[in-house]
C-alpha cells in the first residue's frame, strides 16, 4: 500500500509541474541529463534508428527517445498504475498515449518495449502505452533480462 502511494505521489507530482509550465529542466534536476542529446544513462533502445534513455525514481520510470543523430523526440513519465505523462521535451504533439491492447495491434515499428511500457513509431508519430505493474513471479524475476525491470524481491508462490 506505501508503495502505490508512493507512486501515486509521484505521478501527481509531475502531473502539477506539467500543469504549472515548469519546464523539462526542473524534471532534469532528478533524471540526470534528461531533454539533452546524450543523457548520462545506458541506451536502451529496441531499434537502431533511435536512442532510448530511461531513469527510474520515485516509482516513476522517465523515457526519453532521441532520434538517430541525438536530438530527442520525446519524453515521457510512467507510474505503476497504468499512468503516462507526456513530458514537454522534442515534439509532445507527435505522442499519442494508448491502451496497451491498441499499441499491441498498431502497425509500426516498436522503438521501445518491456513487460510493462511499449513506444511505437507510427506514421503519424509515436504511441506509447503503460500496462501497469506486471504481476510478479518468482518465473519472471528469474526470466528477467532487463535490470531496470527487475526491481524487488519475487512474490510468494500462493496455493
């Protein structure tokens, strides 16, 4: 419960700095390097026409997509409960947030992807889509190929 809570303060946090207009450097001040060509995190992408940062704090998972040369497209926040904010980094307008079952059937090609976040270049810009918190198992946190994912003890096996 202390957890979600967390979360949820987390992803109204930003939700109030996007509301107020604070720019993507007041976020840049927890995400290291977020908004520029070259953040100071691993890429991460799926695809080797872009580049995909990613930071996890607070509960909130910060993406940031640079196009191949470094100029960023896009950002944005996810929360644990199917929360996404677009942030006002590259071209916000070009960003379209969906459920995961559209993402899962939109043509394109897929920038970005773990058990919960799915980015997707569309003719039409990007789709990015948030399941939520993927249930944990102790099959899942052995199979887990991606450390960022891989957060927290696996839950008891119940019967």
């Amino acid at each position: 419960m202390q957890r979600m809570t967390r979360k949820l303060l987390a992803a109204a946090t930003i939700a109030a700095v996007l509301a107020a207009g604070t720019p993507a450097s007041a976020l840049a001040q927890t995400a290291p390097g977020l908004g520029s060509s070259q953040p100071n995190t691993p890429d991460v992408t799926a695809n080797p026409q872009f580049h995909v940062y990613r930071w996890n704090m607070n509960g909130v998972t910060y993406v940031q997509v640079n196009d191949i040369v470094g100029n960023p497209v896009l950002a944005f926040g996810a929360a644990g409960n199917g929360q996404v904010l677009v942030l006002p980094v590259g071209n916000p307008a070009s960003v379209t947030v969906v459920a995961p079952a559209a993402n899962a059937s939109t043509a394109g090609a897929t920038v970005y992807k773990t058990a919960t976040l799915v980015v997707t270049q569309t003719a039409s810009g990007f789709a990015v889509s948030n399941a939520g918190v993927a249930p944990q198992t102790q099959v899942q946190a052995a199979a887990c190929q991606d450390p960022g994912e891989c957060t927290g003890a696996p839950a008891a096996a119940t019967h």
